[in-house]
C-alpha cells in the first residue's frame, strides 16, 4: 500500500514531468524523473518482516482498580530491516499509563520492548491485543497494515467493602456462623457416651468408662453446623441503566462481594443464583472454593437477557430449607414479578432483604428521574407490605456506608 507521502512523491513526478515537457524544461522533467525514481527504487527495495510478538500479563487476576503490568515484545525475526509503527487493541473501559502505541525501527534479529499499565475500574474479562502494526520500508513511500491475531486476557473480580450484612430470620443473629447444634456428630463439646465401633477414632475412646463397662465406650460429640444464606443477583440487561461505573449490574456485584467475604468469615455458606440471560446456581461451599466460583462468574455476568427474578426463585425454592435468610440484589428495574416472588419467599416462612442500588442518570431529563423514582416507591412500598426489608443504596455512598447506615425503607 502506497503511503500519503508515496502519494505525493507519485503526484508530484508525475506533474513535474509533464511541465517539463510541456514547457521544454529539462530540469522540471528530471525533478519528475527523480521522483518517481526514488518511488520505483523504494518499492523493488520492499522486503516483507517477519515479525514475531510475546505478551505478557501480570497478574491474570485482580480486584477492579488494580494496576496490571503488560510486557510486550516484537521481534523482527526476518534477514531485513525495517520501520514498524505497533499499536495495541485496548477496550476503552481501560485506563491507560505509558505507551501502547510506539514507532519502531528494527534491525535483523532485534527486539523491541514495551511496558505499559492497565486498570479496569469495573468487574470484567479484558482481552489485550490484537496486536496492529505498520510495517514501512526505509523512505517512507510504501506501507502494509498487519495484525498480530493473539491476545491475552485478565480478569478484574468485583471490589468489596468492609460492612456488617445483617440477613435477619427467625434464627437469632447469633447463629450465623458456626454454631452447635443439639445433636450428635463432629465437633468440639462433649454431648454423651456410646458404644465403640470400628470406625471411631481410638482418640475419642472414653478409658475410665470402658473399664466401668467391660466394653470400649467413646465421647461423642456435638455437631457443628453453619448457616446457608441464599443470594438472587440480578444481571438482566436492564441491570445496566445508568453510566459504565455505576449501574445496578456494577454495584450489585460488589455487594455480592462485600457479602461473601462476611459470610466466609463468619463460616457461613452461600448459594448464588444468578438470573439475566438464564438462571445459574452455584451450590453452597466454603472458604476459597466458594470465593473462587462466585467472584469469577461474578467478573463474566454482563448486563443481558431478560430472565425475571420469579424464574430465578421456581428453580431453586424447592432447595431452600425453612428460615434460610435471602438476600435479592436488584435495581427493582423492569421486573413485573418482583413482588410475587418475594410472596413465594416469604409464603415458605423465608426472611428476605432487598438490597437495591438506585439508578444513576447524570444527563437524563428531570421529569424521566421523577417518574422513575415513582415507579420505583411503588415497588419498594409493594415489596414491604409482602413482607420484604428493602435496603435503598444511594450510589454516591460506599455499600460499608449504606449497610452501616441500615437505611431501610
């Protein structure tokens, strides 16, 4: 491909040379002869790089707002020399800091490298590259757009806040948590004795009551359980009204965050369910495998779909034992079944909390944000008469803030 300057160089020799012989000036035709000749040398001239790229980045995973590190290097691995310009395919939800876009002049077996910084300030999967580059021969004149198809990837997982959740049931606060529950099997406090079988541990063999008995006798002990807590997280496309930082989609999944990391500590056990394109379920666990599954489909869920909140609850109320507390996160948006679902919750003697991040429009007419807090009281208000605690999140303050606050309508 002939460059703007190659094109001028064209241009110009062909319109000197033909003054020149229009106008019987021998020097304008030789300045027309010498332009195009230096075209016609620079492009015999023309050897194709062969280019090779290595990337880079550190580290794969992180919290939004994190700096990652991306080494790139271009190699000219071809016998010729060669000027390349290289740019890389940034998303523009990326905040840049040093150079992704470089003029390089490459020597024969020469390496080129680049280091540059990333930071997304919203969960997601960010791919880097591909990889564009120009490759110009040594005047300037001819050029050819290439690209390098590779990419890598990171993935930025949700923020989290330092907040106290408080997911109220007929279970006193007091159990969330590890807690003992009457009944045998492993723990820590003493509950009665039994009779030895081949499985018990011999450590658990009670010696002064055997021999009072003539028989092996062990300790049993209470069983310690944990407290399930089940999270709706909305992701339906009308999640994402409002601007690319702040949305229902973006500050629900970093409640979700602030809350799993809550009930981890407290050893608790969540079950998340996602709706939006379809209903997902990630069943309870706990400590870093359970961290690990939600965070990650957490940073995937984009905004999309149109999977109502009462799908989400047919699917998994079957599943949910009496008491368990429920959390629905949801900007209350376009969901016509909201307060049906929660009935059902709350027909099976289940305690729900709506946390529900306000919908943010900057720009938008006064008369649209009046109407839409209207329709927005309307559910909140339909939502506590069915029994729910509704938890409006203003979203200029921090979920730490808000959840300190309790401001429950």
């Amino acid at each position: 491909m002939i460059t703007a300057k190659g094109r001028a160089y064209l241009a110009g020799g062909v319109l000197a040379l033909l003054a020149g012989v229009v106008a019987g000036s021998a020097a304008l035709a030789a300045a027309g002869v010498l332009f195009l000749s230096a075209l016609l040398v620079a492009g015999l001239l023309r050897r194709d790089l062969s280019i090779s790229v290595r990337r880079s980045v550190q580290p794969q995973r992180l919290r939004e707002g994190e700096w990652v590190d991306v080494d790139l290097a271009v190699a000219n691995s071809g016998t010729t020399a060669g000027f390349l310009e290289v740019a890389e395919t940034l998303s523009e939800r990326l905040e840049l800091s040093g150079k992704a876009r470089e003029m390089l002049a490459l020597r024969p077996r020469e390496t080129a490298a680049l280091r540059y910084r990333l930071r997304a300030h919203v969960k997601g999967v960010y791919s880097v590259g591909p990889l564009a580059y120009r490759v110009e021969d040594v005047f300037g004149l001819f050029a050819e757009d290439l690209q390098h198809p590779e990419e890598a990837y990171f993935t930025a997982i949700p923020g989290s806040d330092d907040a106290e959740v408080e997911a109220k049931s007929r279970i006193p606060k007091g159990y969330l948590g590890e807690h003992i529950v009457r009944s045998p099997g492993q723990g820590m406090e003493f509950f009665g004795l039994r009779e030895y079988v081949r499985s018990d541990p011999l450590k658990e063999v009670n010696w002064k009551a055997s021999a009072r008995a003539g028989e092996l006798i062990v300790n049993q002990r209470e069983r310690e359980s944990i407290t399930d807590v089940a999270v709706f997280y909305d992701c339906r496309a009308a999640s994402g009204r409002g601007t690319a930082t702040v949305n229902g989609n973006v500050l629900g999944a970093r409640a979700v965050a602030s809350m799993l990391e809550i009930l981890l500590a407290r050893r608790d056990r969540m079950k998340f369910v996602s709706y939006g394109p379809r209903v997902d379920v990630v069943q309870p666990d706990t400590g870093d495998r359970m961290r690990h599954k939600v965070l990650n489909l957490l940073s995937a869920l984009e905004p999309a779909g149109d999977t109502r909140l009462l799908q989400a609850v047919e699917a998994v109320l079957p599943t949910l034992s009496r008491q368990t507390p429920v959390i629905v996160v949801s900007n209350l948006e376009e969901d016509a079944s909201v307060v049906e679902a929660v009935s059902r919750l709350r027909a099976r003697e289940l305690n729900v909390l709506v946390l529900s991040p306000r919908a943010h429009f900057p720009t938008a007419d006064a008369s649209v944000v009046e109407l839409a807090a209207a329709e927005r009281a309307a559910v909140v208000a339909a939502l506590r008469a069915a029994g729910a605690r509704v938890l409006d999140w203003d979203p200029q303050a921090s979920f730490s803030i808000a959840m300190a606050k309790g401001a429950l309508l």
